[in-house]
C-alpha cells in the first residue's frame, strides 16, 4: 500500500490527485517515494515493490540505460518521458523526480557517451609513437559511431529529440564543454603534447589547437561516412581518412613516410583489438581481455551483425 492509501490508485487528495500532481515539488516525502512505483497496470515482474525500492543512482542509471536503448533502436523521436519510464519499469513522474525533465535526461545520455569515448581513449595506451595513438583512438570513435549512430549523433550535437538540428551555438568566447567532453578531450590533447616533444613536429604549436585540428577531422570523416557520403570508397578509412590526417600532420611538420607508417600501424593492431572492455555491472574498473571489443558495447551496440 502506497502514500495513497490504496495499491498505487489515485485516490481524491492522494499523492496522485489532480491538485498533488501540480508540481513535484508538493509532493510529501512519502509520496515522492512513491512516484517510483508503478501502479497495478504499469508492473513487471522486474519492477520493485514498496519496501524494496531502489536508490537514487540505480533509478537514474536504470533510465539513462533505457532511453540509450531506445535512442539506439528508434531513434530521437521515441526519447519521451512516458516511453523511457515504461522501458525502465518506473512511473514517468520518476523522470522528473531524478533528473528535473527530458533535456536533463537527454544531457545524462550525452554525457554517457563521452564518458564511453573517454573509456575507450585510455584503453589507448601511450606508446612510443603517438601518431599511432592518435589514430587509435580516432578508429575507437569511429567504432563507437557505427554502432549507435544516433547516440553518436545526439552526443555531438548534431540531433535533438525529433529533429536533426545542431544546438545553438554559445556566444564566442564561452566555454560550453562539459566535464566529460573535457575529460575525453583531454587524452587526445596529451597525446598531441606527446607528438610535439618527440620532435615529428614543429614544438613552437599550441598542442590544444593541433588536438582540435585533428578532432575535427576526424569528426568530420564520420559524420559524412554515416551519411553515406563514402560509398564510392572500397576501405574509406585508408582512402580518406589516413591521407586526410597524414596531409595534417605534414602540415604540422611531421614527414610523409613516418606519418603514413605510423597510420598502418594503428591499423595492424586495430585488426588484432586486445583493448579495454568496460563492465558498467561490475566493479566498475577497466580490465583488459584479449580480443574485446575496445569500447563498452552495453551502451553502444544493440545487437551483434
């Protein structure tokens, strides 16, 4: 029996009467308990019952993992606050309740995202060529796009839920970046710290700036690769995007030959991945296991093809 006073019913002046539901904010504690549990007709045999409720962290995780999923198999247009809540077994007014709203969700979605991209970054262990490493991590990317374009989309800014419109841009000048794109970021600004100290190019470079000349290549590669702009290409990876990112490097002061060694390089061991796989269900760590896939599937991949 709930705050209500019945199995979850609304009752006149109960926790899910019309004057209650104005606001969660008017909520009693009880009755914010509450909203976490499902009525008779919304139950699973997956869904907990009042006693056994889950935490704040588990109710949280548990809707972030649904709309990924449902992100990944309908698309942006299925992302609503009732149909996460369904795929979560939780009542819609837990949406609210632990993360204030959609936009809200969506952000914690995003933010998944660059947390498996920083994952899958520091599976990329630094090597004595970093041109190698760079491109490692720049073929985990392309990975983790394939297998979930619109997460991949939605991470990037280039979907919102329904459309397929970039965010508005911040005024110049701004830092809009969050703690997790920084944080991703941030392997690819060490690496290229690591390129310029080894000597390959010229040191008198910001070594943020080459990182983001470098990421925008890359980005750029898969967002036309997605869009099928690369089909007329037998392997676009060796066709476009080596040349693209050696014609840079170059540019920066590396030379043809170390640059394009370096590539296949990353290539070979790509073919053989013996990289981190990321267990959100267990100890929460990285461990590496031979032949894993280089980035955490449960978030990315809805099936294997």
């Amino acid at each position: 029996m709930d705050a209500s006073g019945t199995d979850g019913e609304r009752v006149p002046g109960g926790p899910f009467s019309r004057s209650a539901k104005t606001s969660i904010g008017r909520y009693p504690g009880p009755a914010r308990q509450a909203c976490l549990v499902p009525t008779k007709h919304q139950r699973s045999p997956t869904t907990e019952v009042r006693g056994a409720l889950p935490g704040r962290e588990q109710i949280t995780e548990r809707l972030v993992d649904a709309a990924t999923k449902l992100l990944a198999e309908k698309g942006p247009a299925e992302i609503k606050a009732r149909s996460v809540a369904e795929a979560a077994h939780v009542s819609t007014m837990a949406v609210y309740y632990h993360l204030g709203g959609l936009p809200e969700l969506l952000q914690a979605v995003v933010d998944r995202g660059f947390r498996d991209l920083d994952r899958a970054f520091e599976a990329v262990r630094p090597s004595d060529d970093p041109v190698a490493d760079l491109f490692n991590m720049a073929l985990s990317s392309r990975r983790l796009a394939q297998q979930n374009p619109h997460l991949y989309d939605l991470v990037f800014g280039l979907s919102t839920r329904g459309s397929y419109r970039p965010l508005q841009s911040p005024p110049p000048g701004t830092n809009a970046r969050s703690e997790t794109f920084r944080a991703a970021f941030g392997h690819v600004v060490q690496a290229c710290t690591r390129l310029m100290r080894s000597g390959r190019i010229r040191g008198d470079q910001d070594p943020e700036i080459v990182a983001t000349q470098l990421w925008s290549c890359v980005h750029g590669f898969i967002i036309l690769e997605l869009s099928g702009h690369f089909t007329q290409f037998r392997d676009p990876v060796r066709h476009v995007l080596r040349s693209m990112t050696t014609n840079v490097l170059i540019g920066l002061g590396d030379t043809v030959e170390l640059a394009y060694a370096s590539h296949d390089s990353a290539l070979a061991s790509s073919a053989n991945p013996r990289l981190a796989f990321y267990d959100r269900t267990g100890s929460g760590g990285v461990t590496e296991v031979p032949g894993a896939e280089p980035f955490p599937p449960q978030a990315w991949e809805v099936t294997n093809t």
